[in-house]
C-alpha cells in the first residue's frame, strides 16, 4: 500500500484538504478516490479514534454524495480531541455541510411501502389507462367486424 501523507506539517497537524490529495488526469480521479476510500476505511477500522483519518473519510464520503456515511465519521471526529482549532473548525464545518439537507432527506426501510400518495397517485393512473385502452379496443373491434 502506498504510503501517504494525510497530515499538513505546516498547520500543526490539521488534516490536509482532499483536493491536494487528489490531483492528476480527470480519468484517473474515480480510480484514486476509490483506493483512497478503501484505505481510508481499512485504516479507520484498524484505529477507530484517528482523528484525521476520520475526518478525511467523511469529507471523501460527502465530496462524492454519501451524507449519511459523511455525517457518521464527521460526528465521532468531533467527539474526539482535535489536534488544533483550525482543525475543529474545519471539521464542525463538513459536519454542517453534511448536515444541511437532512430535514429534506427520507430515509425509507427496506421492504417498506410506498407512501399513501404515490399509491393513490399509481392507482388512478391505472384506472386511466385501463379505461383509455378498453374504450378504445371496442370502437376498433366493430370496425373490423
């Protein structure tokens, strides 16, 4: 495994922003994000309390859309000791940002129905249809006849 560097020595052990990480052909960019973010989770499974590892993940996560997985590392980072101010308020503001849309969000349990208005809304689209189609077959089959 590659090693990299994951902490700015020149802030005082503040995590270093992804977009330094994550440089190179715009074809190559899926690629690395990916490794990044097995890395990543390998790490943190291996040191549950790594600050910065944690902090990365759940920016990583939110940069490609994960905002449930994104606000569950970003919550235990800013649980834990940060290695400087700069770095808490970097990290309380990706927690924000991950935190932004949630009263928009629903999250659905599997195996649950939809909702009362899509299958009302679902019903009477088939009812229509139904009805369009059956009116329609009769005048043609005595047309025929």
């Amino acid at each position: 495994m590659e090693e990299r560097n994951l902490v700015d020595t020149r802030t005082s052990g503040a995590p270093i922003a992804l977009s330094t990480l994550l440089r190179g052909p715009a074809a190559d960019v899926g690629a690395i994000v990916a490794n990044l973010k097995a890395e990543l989770e390998a790490w943190v499974d291996q040191h549950p309390n790594d600050y910065v590892a944690l902090v990365l993940l759940g920016e990583l996560n939110l940069r490609v859309g994960l905002k449930n997985p994104a606000r569950a590392f970003l919550y235990r980072a800013s649980l834990l000791k940060p290695p400087s101010w700069e770095a808490y308020q970097r990290t309380s503001l990706l927690l924000r940002r991950a935190e932004e849309d949630r009263a928009h969000e629903l999250d659905r349990v599997a195996g649950a129905a939809p909702p009362v208005w899509l299958r009302r809304t679902a019903t009477a689209f088939a009812s229509l249809v139904k009805t369009l189609l059956t009116r329609r077959s009769i005048p043609l089959r005595e047309a025929g006849a």
